[in-house]
C-alpha cells in the first residue's frame, strides 16, 4: 500500500513534518512517500493520504486547499488524514487559556470533514528560523510585539508526530 504523505510548506516547518510522518511509515512497513502538494498530479495512484499544510490566518495555504477541493471525489474514496502546523512556542495554552493546538485548526478541517469524513486530524507545533522568512514576516517580527507574535525556534514535539503516524500505521494495517 503507498501512502501519499503531501504537504503544503512555506518555510520547511510542516514539510519536515511530513518527511517525518513518511519515514515513521516506512518504518512500520508502509510505503510512503512525502511530496509537495503542488507537485502531485493526482491522488489516484495512491492508497491513502496524509495531507498537511502550514496555517497562516487560520487557513490552510492556498495550493494544499486547491489540492484537496480538486480531487475531492478521488479522495472521499481513500482513507485520509489531515494535519496541520503553526502555532509557535512552548506554551499549550494561549493567553485566554484555550488549548492552543485546538484554536489553531484551519477552517478547512471543518469544511473537508464533511466531504471526506478523514480518520483523523491533528495541529502540531510548528517552527521559526528567522534566517529563511520572506520580507513581510521580516518585518512583523521588527514590531514591538513581533517577536511574541514570531518566535524564533522549533517548537515541534516529535514525540506527538512520532505518536500520530504509529496510529496511522496500525489503522492501515487493520
């Protein structure tokens, strides 16, 4: 069974991500394979996706959401599951003392949910090198609060990753 693990990255946080979920596969006796959304033609060829996209204003990137709302019939056939990554820091609970990881689900889990009705759905920490960001998040971070808003560091817990792609392996195994 190949296992299309497809993501949707702005600066590598969420495709290390899915690189991770993939080799975690491959380990348990899947074959799976990670790749950019925007370079896969068609889900069809393959068994079962994960399909991830970083979130930004509480959305999924726009390819990751063109990818899914194109192959939606192909893929309400398939078993899928969804992940995300975004929020930034250390901290599970945000100032309102909400669960940050919950706030954090893009709006498209509601809207795929209903036509895909996926396994399961999961927001994971993501990570910020200042090094690689493009010139708008460059200057949010000069703000006063920019560095509150932007942290710098890789806040993903791999443990958690690690643990959602073990159950994805034994879902398809059964």
């Amino acid at each position: 069974m190949t296992v299309l693990v497809g993501f949707s990255s702005k600066y590598g946080a969420t495709e290390g991500i899915a690189e991770r979920i993939a080799r975690k596969l491959r380990e348990a006796g899947r074959d799976a394979l990670a790749r950019p959304l925007a370079s896969v033609d068609s889900p069809a060829d393959f068994e079962a996706c994960v399909l991830g996209s970083a979130v930004y204003m509480g959305a999924w990137r726009k390819d990751a959401t063109r990818f899914v709302r194109a192959h939606l019939a192909v893929l309400a056939d398939k078993p899928v599951w969804l992940f995300s990554s975004g929020p930034l820091g250390f901290d599970k609970l945000d100032a309102q003392g909400r669960d940050k990881l919950k706030e954090s689900e893009p709006k498209q889990f509601d809207e795929f949910d209903e036509a895909l009705s996926p396994r399961g759905r999961q927001v994971f920490f993501g990570a910020l090198d200042p090094s690689v960001l493009g010139r708008r998040d460059r200057l949010v971070r000069r703000i006063p609060s920019g560095h509150e808003l932007l942290p710098e560091g890789d806040f993903r817990n791999w443990a958690a990753i690690d643990a959602w792609a073990a159950g994805i392996a034994e879902e398809l195994a059964d």
